[in-house]
C-alpha cells in the first residue's frame, strides 16, 4: 500500500467562493423594510401644543398653510419670509440639508384632540386673516399609508414563518439547509469523502491493529483492483463490521479507508438516521443508498450502528411502534434485498456487537466481523511512537518501557497520557517532556488528582499505611500475583491510598492465578485485624472486587468442585431485560454459599500470611507514613526477592535448559547421520 503524502493538486482545490442560499434574500428585503421604516428621505416635522399654535404662529399671521390629514394630525407650513426668525432657527437647522424646497414640506406637526373645536379655532383666525388682506390655506386630506399597511399585514406572518422554520429545522437537527429543510428531512446526512475532499489520515496514522488493517486494506485493494479477485471468480464482500471496546481505534480505521481508497466515502451516525418524525430514519437510508449506487464503487461508513441495528423484538419499551425497527428493517432490505448494490461495501462500528440483531450479522450482510481489541505490548509501543511524533520529550524516553506501565490502555487512553504527560511538564516549566511526567500522567489518569490538602487525621492515615502495606506484603509474598510497582498513602481521586501493579499479558487465567489475585485484594482488611483488631469501611472497593471475582469463578468459569462444570454466562445478552435467574432457588442458595466459602478461605490465608510476616508488615507500614511512597526496592530490601520473581527465574532456567537439552540432542542426531554416512560410502 503506498503511504505517501498525495500532492495538492490546485486544479482540484474546491472553489472559496461562498454558495447561495435563500437567506441571503430574507436578509436583504428585511434590510429594506428596516432603512424604509427608520431612514426618511425628508427631514422629520417638530409636534408642537395648541398653546403654541396659537399664540407663536397664528396670532402673528406666520402660517401659510394647514393641512388637516385623516382628521388625527394637521401639517403646519409657516410663511418663507418668517423662517428666518429665530423662533424658527429649530427648523432650519434639520431643513437647511433637505433636498426638498423648504416651502414644500409642513415645518410643524400638531395632533388634533377634538376636531370639531379645531375647526372652529381655524374659521376664527382665517377671518383675521381676512381683515388683513392675507390668506390662510385650511385644507382636508384622506390619506393611506400603504407601505405602513402592508407592512402591519405582511410582518406577523413572515414572523410566524419564520419561527416555525426556525423550530422546525431544530427538530430536524437542520437537515436539508435552506428554506426547503422541513421538506428534505427525509434526505441522508451523509459526510460524502471523494477526490476534491480528501481526509488527510491514512494507514500510517494506524498503530497496531495489524490483523485489522490486513482484512480492511483487502477491501481498499478490492475496490482499486477488482480484476485481481473477480478473475479467481470471487465476489466483493458486501460489508465488514468493526467491533470492539471503547477507544481501540474502530472509527479512526474507518478515516484511515477514506484516505487510502480512491473511491467515494460516505460517513454516517447511527443516530443520524432516527428523527422525531415517522418513516425519516427509512427514508434517510433509502436515499444513503440511492447516493451510493449513483457514485459506486464507494465505502459506506456506519459509526455506532448499534442505534439503529438492536435486535428487534427485545428492546425494553413493551413492543411499541420504534422507528428504530423501521430505520433496520429498511436497512436490511438496502444491504441485502431484492436490488444488488454491486460495488456499495458497507462499513460499520460499534462496542455492542451482543445486542445487533442476527440478521444484520449473517452472510451476505456484514460478511465480516473485524475485532479491534485493546492492543499488546508491541502495539501500544507503536502507538506511542505515533503520538509522541508532535511531543517535545526526553531522548531518554523508552517508549518500550512506557508500553509496559500501561497494560489495558486503549489507544485513546495511551493518546490521553502523551497529551496528559505534556501538560504535567508545561506546568512544572520543563522544556522538554521526561519520564516522570509520563508516570504522573499515567497515574494521575488511573488514580486521578492528588489531595494533599486532604484533611485525614493521624489515626486515619496510621490505618490507611497498614492497610496498603497489607496489599504489598501479601502480592510479594505470592508468585502468581501481580507485580508490585509502587505503594501511596497519598489521596488520589476517591481513593485515599493506593497499590499500583503490573499486570501480566496474558490470554488465560488459571484458578491459582484467580486465588491469588483475590488473596492480594483482601490483604488490606486482614492486616486492619492483625494490627488494629478491628476493622474499617476502606476495604469497600477490595470487598466488591473480590466477590465479583468469586462470583465469576463460580457462575462462568466453573471453578467450584460443588456447583460443577456449569456456566451461566450469556454471551448474546438475552437475558439483558429477564426478571429471572437462569438457575433454581437452590442453587442460587449454593452460589451464595460457595461464594461466601471461597472469600473466607483467601481471608484467612491472607491473616495467616500477614501473621507469619508481621514484623516485615509493620516496617513496610512505618517506611510509607514516613516517605508516603514506597518502591519495589523497598519490599526487597525488607522481605528479599519476591516469589514472582524467584517463580520467574525458575521457568527461565528451565526453558534454557530445555533448549540446550535441544541443541545437544539436535547434535548427536547429526553425528549420526554423518556416521551413517561414512559407513555406506565404505561400503
């Protein structure tokens, strides 16, 4: 597979240019009705009272003219020679920039209380105007404001429109854009991935997941080189689903397919499909569909499909109508039904895979399941090194030494820590990242923040370091469990003491592993007795793993003598919703009972461990409230070697001694046969 980064290409770059939408005219005509409503092409007239009507204007014979508009409101336009006086200088000043001739527009504005007594005020001055030999204009006008009348019209409803386009394109999740959203709720909201919008990950980005990238690279050659398989008479898989924990990679695979094809990608939610509305889900993937024959051959990615693919029947809602059912069962039809989708390979992620319906798994459908699992050893070095590409860290970091501190880490959590291990650093005002940020940081994900303001008193913090030197004693003392790498009093997160290990990699695990393990876990509570005679609630967390471990021995791994070879595990998680137990009463009393057998037989091996290494406890204990972290060195140096160890070095002297067994047996058989040679060639 070629890696290499792909050369821009300008001719391909999409164009900048923003594109058009309908807003852009909404926008536009309610710019208009606004600058129409509050901008006035003619200076605005000054309300006066009736008091200074009369007495300013009229009584002076300044007014030349009055308009009584609709009978609500008369216009006063005042004599041009009269303008220039300073009662009037408020007018000239907002008139002086008008385009329009000052005698052409009314300077005042009165609003008429009661007409009929305005008339009458009018028909007494226009006689004394008369007196004079001047005239006084009075006239009556019906006017409508038309654009004010549209307006009044037009604006609640494009108001109401407008919020029930906004309200419902919220309930859409905008589906569709534009004015037109309600009406394409149905359309797929699919990101579509081709050759003018390439994403820039590809397999180099992929650590580890090597069996993965083996069965999904053949997909990618499938679709360049088609030929290569159709000459043998193979057919392309329909579909291959991506199954694993949380943080193994499953998504950033799927990205890796879409930087490496040269075919159309199609990516999708499982949630996208399900909408308020009935039927959108079915239609959604009938048009995902339709858009994926009419650019085959493409790659159709499916990110948690587990919210569209439960197996139908068993959800907990009592058999209603789910659109989720619908959404399957018009996904079902797509993938495998009557219409061939030849060239459209499905792709799909999820941690769920127990629940999927079983017709979404057969042959034909996803031909494939992928298993994306927590990486090993090796693989998490790989993912470091990939992360630590854009860190500035030590050249003193080993990466194979932080792949091993790191057992059961995803690579989301291994990603976590780099970024985790940076910031430790930039706080502290280091230039560079080393390896002690790297420990804290992975403690600090494990265990959580440090509380050393935590208010603990003397007592407590007695009882906490006892406790924990329990833990190590006891993990030191036995060779299947698990390493020892460091004991801390200090609080972290919930927990106010801490044990941290190094887990084996191992595939299996055997009943004397188990004991062990659980023995370890109960050491802490033990040793409260042994030195305290009493006991406290800080074994709550060993206490719930310890019967959570009895409770697998017995149930799943059957690992009692009394219940038997039986497991009650369920793989296919039926019995998720049952109200009942898969065993009888009795049974269920014989469980209890065994579980309750087998945590008091480790207790007492713990207290008789601790009771036999008491004075090597109470050291441990003194060393850690003195320094409030202890290492391995300070266990060795207290009890000697651990039995891990020892166990250790015992199977590594064996395996050589096994293998020179071999190489000495491999040379006396070729000393043989060259003797048997020798001897034919004489004869």
């Amino acid at each position: 597979m070629n890696n290499e980064p792909k050369k821009n290409n300008p001719v391909n770059k999409p164009s900048k240019k923003p594109k058009f939408s309908f807003y852009w005219v909404y926008g536009a005509i309610a710019l208009i009705f606004i600058i129409l409503q509050f901008v006035n092409y003619a200076p605005s007239t000054k309300e006066i009272s009736l008091f200074k009507l009369e007495n300013d204007m009229l009584k002076p014979h300044d007014v030349s003219k009055i308009v009584i508009v609709n009978r609500d409101f008369a216009e006063i336009y005042i004599k041009k020679d009269r303008l220039s006086q300073d009662k009037y200088s408020d007018v000239n000043k907002n008139q002086n920039n008008s385009f329009i001739s000052q005698g052409d527009i009314p300077q005042y504005k009165y609003s008429i209380l009661s007409p009929e007594k305005f008339e009458e005020e009018l028909n007494k001055y226009q006689t004394e105007y008369d007196k004079q030999n001047e005239t006084l204009v009075v006239k009556s006008e019906q006017r409508k404001d038309i654009f004010g009348d549209i307006l009044g019209w037009l604006l609640p409803v494009i108001i109401f429109v407008g919020l029930w386009i906004f309200i419902m394109r919220k309930m859409t999740g905008g589906a569709g854009g534009g004015a037109g959203g309600i009406f394409n709720v149905g359309k797929s909201k699919a990101k579509i991935f081709d050759k003018e919008s390439k994403t820039k990950i590809d397999f180099s980005f992929v650590a580890g997941l090597e069996e993965a990238k083996i069965e999904v690279k053949e997909i990618v050659d499938f679709l360049k080189e088609p030929k290569k398989y159709t000459r043998l008479g193979g057919k392309i898989p329909k579909g291959a689903l991506l199954v694993g924990p949380p943080g193994t990679g499953k998504t950033l695979l799927a990205k890796a397919v879409a930087g490496e094809a040269n075919v159309p990608f199609f990516s999708m939610s499982g949630s996208d499909f399900v909408e308020m509305f009935v039927g959108v889900g079915a239609s959604r993937v009938r048009d995902l569909f339709k858009q994926a024959k009419e650019k085959s051959p493409c790659i159709v990615f499916i990110d948690e499909i587990d919210a569209i693919g439960r197996a139908r029947g068993k959800n907990p809602n009592m058999g209603a109508n789910d659109e989720r059912e619908n959404t399957l069962n018009q996904l079902l039809t797509e993938m495998d039904g009557f219409d061939t989708n030849s060239g459209v390979i499905i792709l799909a992620a999820t941690n769920r895979a127990d629940i999927l319906d079983k017709a979404l798994l057969r042959a034909g459908r996803f031909d494939r399941q992928i298993y994306v699992e927590l990486p090993d050893l090796n693989e998490r070095e790989a993912i470091f090194k990939v992360h630590l590409k854009d860190i500035k860290t030590s050249k003193t970091i080993d990466t194979k030494f932080l792949a091993k501190q790191t057992p059961g880490f995803s690579g989301a959590d291994i990603a976590n820590v780099c970024n985790e291990s940076a910031l430790i650093a930039a706080r502290r005002g280091g230039k560079e990242v080393e390896k002690q940020d790297f420990l804290d940081a992975i403690d600090r994900i494990i265990g959580g923040l440090e509380k050393r303001n935590k208010i603990i008193t003397i007592e407590e913090k007695k009882t906490i370091a006892f406790h924990e030197a329990g833990h190590a004693t006891i993990s030191w003392m036995l060779k299947y469990a698990h390493p020892l790498v460091k004991v801390t009093i200090v609080p972290r997160g919930k927990a106010l003491g801490a044990a941290w290990y190094l887990p084996e990699e191992r595939q299996i695990t055997t009943t004397e592993q188990i004991l062990d393990e659980m023995c370890a876990t109960l050491g802490g509570r033990a040793s409260e007795l042994i030195n305290f005679n009493k006991i406290s609630t800080g074994a709550l967390n060993d206490l719930e793993k310890a019967t959570k471990q009895a409770y697998a021995m017995i149930v799943y791994y059957g690992m009692s003598d009394k219940i038997g070879n039986i497991s009650f595990y369920d793989s296919t998680g039926q019995n998720e919703y049952s109200f009942t137990k898969p065993y009888s009463e009795k049974t269920a009393e014989e469980i209890d009972d065994e579980v309750k057998k087998l945590i008091e037989k480790q207790f007492d091996r713990a207290v008789d461990i601790l009771s036999k290494n008491k004075e090597g406890l109470k050291k441990l204990a003194e060393r850690l409230l003195a320094k409030e972290v202890i290492y391995s060195d300070d266990l060795e140096e207290i009890f000697g070697k651990s039995q891990y160890d020892i166990y250790k070095e015992e199977i590594q002297q064996k395996e050589q001694q096994k293998e020179q067994e071999n190489k000495n047996t491999d040379i006396k058989t070729n000393d043989k046969n060259n003797k048997d040679n020798n001897t034919t060639n004489i004869t």
